[in-house]
C-alpha cells in the first residue's frame, strides 16, 4: 500500500473517531423537516444549539452544507452527497434491530398494506416476494381502498405502508416516487369511436361516461373537468377491475391507467381514443408515517423495496 493511501485511511479513521455522529443525525433532521427552526422544534432543542451543531459539522468536513433562504433550507453540493450518505446510515440504524431478529430467526408477525387498486409496479412485486421468500413466518395484509382512505388509514396508524396518489402532501407522512402512472381514455369495441383518435378531449363531452369517484386522482380530475368529460355519468366504480368491466359492457367510455389496461385487456376488448400527447400523469407513491415505531416485518419490507427503488434510479 503507498504512503498517499495510507494516509488517506488514517485521515478517514480519524474522522470516524473525532466526529460527533449525533451531528449527522442533526443534519439529516434540519433537511427533512426543511429549515433549522422547524428541526429545534420536532427535536425539541433550541434553535441556537441546533445551528450550532450544524457550524461544527461543517467544520469537521471544511465545507458548506447548506444555505439559508426565505423558503427554509437549500442544500450545497456538498450537503446533497451527505444527505444521500446520512439515508443511508439512517436506514441503517432503524434496520439493527429488525436484521438482529432476522438472523436469530425472530421474524414473525403482520405487515398492513393498504393500496389503490391494480397498482402495477415490479419493485413492489419483488420486494412481497422477498419478504415472503426470506421470512415465510411474516402474514401480508393487503387492503384495498380509495387513495383519500389510503392516506387517512396511515395518518390513524391502520397501515403501516401505502401506496397512493396525493396532491396535497402531508408533513406527517413520508413520501417515496413508485411509478409514474399515464391515464388513456378507453371505448369498448362495439364503440361507434373504435379504432379513431380523438384530438381533442373536449370532442367528448357528450359521452356516457365512466366513473371512479373517491379513487379518482386528482390531477385526473382536473384534466377530466377542464374537457367536460364525465357530465353524462353512465356508471360509477371504485375499483379499477370494475371501471374496466363496465366499460367493456359498453355502458360508457372511461379512464384506466395505461399499465392496467395493458394488463387486463388480453382480448383486444379496449381502443385508446386520445394521442399520446394529452394524456393526464401523475406520480404515484410508496407512502409511510414519519419515522413511526414500526415492527421488524415492514421494517424489513421497507428495506427490501426501497433497495430496489434506489437500484432502478442508479440504473436510469
């Protein structure tokens, strides 16, 4: 080994031991809660020994983190890289316990899932049948619900993990990008419309149509009401399978996700009827409460999906 690595490693070493790493948990919180007061204030600390601890950890590295501004916080270039390191040692610290109980064969129990239906993401299939490969004595529980039911069942502490839209986020909760769902609206084939793209959505207003209610995502509704889509409201379902079905039975054209309908339709049933280009979107998310006290099985599934959500970005 050569003098400049060696060096390096004792230097490194160094830190390690020097270091408060109470700091990087203090940095962690001052991001995630998006300004110095509003972290002194979840951490319970004054605002001054809060700033402080900020200076010296800044010190110890010998750069800027972050900047102050009208808004809260804006990280540096510098703060990003440490921010992305303190998830990671944060998830960590949260996973010992649950890894401890895994290798002394602990693992029992249930994980509360509740979701909007027919949601279509692989990382959410991989990491249920991780959790079911590696620790077969865990029960999943899945219910299905209306987005606004999803956010309120983790907001009361019925589920421990969501899958939902939200268009108003809420700082109790935590939000993780899942998949991007695209909205098509769909005839069935004994249509007069089928096989013809309809350039503008408005052309359709006169339609029966299909609704979702309490399901339907917001930024769907807004497109849906800018178009006058759904004025003649020819039937109603909560459930995504049954939206499909009721459009098939050519009781009205409707909205599905471009994913499920790919899924679902195996019989050439459905005729997308807009381009491409108008298609309503919309982020969907894996959603958890703000560091709860969670048991070990979501601990463990939290891991096991979040692992696979950071390998697709590094991929992309």
């Amino acid at each position: 080994m050569d003098d400049s690595k060696k060096t390096k490693e004792k230097s490194d070493a160094n830190f390690a031991r020097r270091v408060d790493w109470n700091l990087f948990q203090l940095f962690h919180e001052i991001v995630r809660a998006g300004g110095i007061g509003a972290a002194a204030r979840r951490l319970n600390r004054q605002q001054p020994s809060v700033s402080a601890g900020l200076k010296r950890l800044e010190d110890h590295l010998g750069a800027t983190l972050l900047r102050r501004t009208a808004q809260g916080v804006e990280l540096m270039p510098a703060g990003r890289a440490l921010f992305a390191l303190c998830e990671t040692m944060m998830g960590a610290v949260r996973a010992a316990p649950h890894e401890v109980a895994t290798a002394a064969g602990l693992v029992e129990g249930v994980i509360n899932i509740r979701t909007m239906s027919s949601v279509v993401s692989p990382e959410f299939d991989a990491a249920l049948a991780a959790l079911h490969r590696h620790h077969p004595g865990v029960g999943i529980h899945i219910e299905v619900s209306p987005w606004r039911e999803v956010i309120a069942a983790l907001k009361s502490g019925d589920a421990e993990v969501g899958i939902a839209v939200d268009s108003a986020p809420d700082a109790a909760l935590c939000y993780q990008p899942l998949i991007r769902e695209t909205q098509q609206l769909y005839c069935h084939k004994a249509h007069a419309l089928y096989g013809m793209t309809v350039p503008q959505p408005s052309d359709l207003a006169d339609q029966p149509f299909i609704m979702t209610g309490e399901d339907e995502p917001q930024d769907l509704e807004n497109f849906r009401r800018r178009y006058g889509l759904g004025s003649r409201a020819a039937g109603f379902a909560e459930n995504l399978n049954e939206a499909k079905r009721l459009i098939e039975l050519g009781v009205g054209i409707g909205f599905l996700p471009t994913c499920v309908a790919e899924t679902l339709d195996n019989r050439g049933a459905l005729w997308p009827l807009l381009p491409e280009a108008v298609l309503p979107a919309y982020q969907v998310y894996l959603v958890t409460r703000d560091e709860p006290a969670r048991n070990t099985p979501t601990e463990l599934f939290l891991a096991e999906i979040m692992g696979r959500l950071r390998e697709r970005q590094t991929e992309t």
